[in-house]
C-alpha cells in the first residue's frame, strides 16, 4: 500500500512539475496515462479523477504564478466565467461516450494540439500610428522581479474562445491548459509568460467547476484513492515548476508541451482504435 502511495506520489511530481511548467495544469498529461494504466475504467471515471487532482495542482500553480506578479486577473475571471456553462456541459456529454471512441478523440485531440504548437506563428501585425486598435486591449503587468510586459492582445475574440475550450476541455478531461495557452499566444498575442501564468488561474475555474460535476454524478466511484497521492505530488510539483518557468525560454516550452502530447497522443490513439476493432 505505502509503495502503491509513493509510486503515484512520484508520478504526480513529475505531472505537476511539467505541467506548470507550460501552464496547462498536468490534465493533458495525466488523463491520457490514465486511460493506458486503466484500460477497464469507464471514460467519465478517469476524467473525474484527472479534473479532481488537476484542481488542486491548478491552485498550487495559481498562487505560484501570483507571487510571481504574472496573472492578468482580470482576464482570467472573465474567460472563466464565460465558459462555465459549457464547462458543465462537456462534464454531462463524457457518460455518454464509450472508452473507445473517448480514447481516439482523445488522441486526435492532443495530436492536433501538436499541430497548432509546431506550425509557425503568424507575423505581430504592424502598430498603427497615431491612434488606437479598437480590436486590441491594452495590457501592462510588472512582476515580482520588476520585470515589464506591456502589450495589446485581443481580449473579444478570446471571450468566444474560451466558451468553445470549456467544453472539449472538460468533455476530454485534460483541464484546458494545453488549448487555453497556444490560443493566449499566436491568436490572442498574449507574450508566452504571461499566457502561462493567466490560464493556470482560468484552469483553476473551470477544472473545479467540472471536477464538482462530476463528484455530485457519483463518477469518482472506486477511483477516490488515488486523489491524495497524485495531488500531493502534483502541488509540489507545481510549485517547482512556476519557480523555475521565467529562467526557461519560450520556445523551450512550446517543444516541451509538444513532445509530451506526442508521446502520450499517439498510445492513446493506439488503444482506442484497436477497441473500436471488431
């Protein structure tokens, strides 16, 4: 039992510490591990344990990131708020899709994820001179180290974004973070640090929205043990993972974030076809 308990402990360290790493919160990665280690377990069981414990590493990432001074909190609880009601949704619809077909849309997902972070970003769009881009909102935030991000993103279209991410992340279980950040950078411009540090409290939002859903439908039912262990190492692996994220370039992060979703896609994708197999 106690080797059962550091094994997940050690796991959930290595998540954490990766996933706050990129600002998508562990989910994309421990949801998919899930569906390997317990093949026999329905879909909406694993997504409620992956959103259960990813709550927890969320908030350890969210205050991180706070002391770092780097959360634009304004936009977080407004994108969070506004894809609430699709959060709940994506919650409901997982019960009704079998492990199969969850695991190759799963899989699909995550490789299309890859996609969208290797495939060039566009040109900054040149400043107009002399007057303001209604379409951008502008931004200034100082961090703890007195370093300036002063930028201009587009903070509408990011509104109807974040209804469409709430519900795929909380129907695949994976949280949000690995579509919120790519989104927050090459379409929203939001500077990469920035992006990291605001979708983990936007996934603190919405993962326990989702992850409550599915406590009152019973869907944690034989998969409660594993929460502790998992959450204990995913918050101290958080911790370690926003305190070292300023030192790490921002293309580092991207081929991080895409090697680990190619990895895990790819096995995901494996097992869930050869179930749909006659």
């Amino acid at each position: 039992m106690m080797l059962f308990f550091l094994e997940f402990l050690l796991i959930g360290l290595g998540i954490g510490f990766l996933g706050t790493l990129v600002g998508a919160g562990g989910g994309f990665i421990l949801t998919p591990l899930l569906l390997l280690w317990f093949p026999d377990r329905p879909s909406e069981a694993i997504t409620a344990l992956s959103l259960s414990v990813v709550t927890f590493n969320a908030l350890s990432g969210s205050i991180a990131y706070y002391r770092l001074g780097r959360i634009d909190l304004k936009t977080s609880l407004v994108y969070g708020l506004a894809a609430l009601p699709w959060v709940f949704l994506g919650a409901f619809s997982t019960s009704r899709v079998a492990r199969g077909p969850f695991d190759v849309i799963l899989g699909l997902a995550l490789l299309g994820l890859c996609v969208s972070l290797l495939w060039p970003s566009a040109p900054e769009p040149p400043r107009r001179t002399g007057e303001d881009n209604p379409s951008l909102v502008p931004r200034r935030i100082v961090d703890r180290s007195g370093r300036v991000f002063e930028y201009r993103f587009r903070y509408k279209q990011g509104i109807w974004l974040s209804v469409a991410v709430g519900f795929l992340s909380s129907f695949m279980g994976i949280g949000g973070g690995p579509i919120y950040v790519p989104l927050m950078i090459r379409v929203l411009r939001v500077p990469p640090h920035i992006a990291t540090a605001t979708s983990q409290c936007l996934l603190l939002i919405t993962v326990f929205a989702a992850a409550l859903i599915h406590l009152l439908a019973g869907h944690l039912a034989g998969m409660g043990g594993l929460i502790l262990p998992l959450a204990l190492g995913m918050v101290a692996g958080a911790q370690a993972g926003a305190a070292i994220s300023g030192r790490v370039r921002s293309a580092v992060l991207t081929r991080i974030l895409a090697a680990l979703l190619v990895l895990v896609s790819l096995q995901v994708l494996y097992r869930g076809a050869v179930a749909l197999l006659p």
